[in-house]
C-alpha cells in the first residue's frame, strides 16, 4: 500500500480497509485480521490501524467481542 505521508494515515488505511472488504477479501461474519498484522503487513503503527478499525466499527462494517476479536458485519 503506497501511503501519502503527507496526510493523516488512519483515513487511508481505513480506505484500503473499505476496499478489502468491499472485494471480499475478508468474508462477512468472519474474524477480522488483528490489529498488529494488520500494522506489520501495511507498514504502520498498530495505534493507526486501531484508529481505522474504530471507523469502520463506527460504520457498521466491523463489530467487536470483547476477548475474541472484531469480526465482519454481515451485510451493509
């Protein structure tokens, strides 16, 4: 993922994020890919990828159960 430095990350990983799961990467009801994967694999701090994961919470297209993850909603 090619980041613009030059503007806030969180929106644009949470953007990246939008189109994974927009094109099924991650299929609804499954468990999400955790926080610090998430950050090793896009190259960025776990605390920016928690910002977007939070976003997409907000959205509707994640939830969380407390000690188990978050997990994708199923259906928009």
């Amino acid at each position: 993922m090619d980041l613009d430095r030059g503007k806030p990350v969180w929106p644009q990983v949470a953007e990246e994020l939008r189109r994974r799961l927009d094109a099924g990467q991650y299929p609804a009801g499954e468990r999400f890919p955790a926080v610090v994967d998430l950050a090793a694999e896009l190259d960025v701090a776990p605390s920016t990828v928690q910002k977007a994961v939070a976003a997409l919470r907000e959205e509707g297209r994640l939830y969380t159960i407390l000690g188990q993850g978050s997990f994708v909603s199923k259906g928009d």
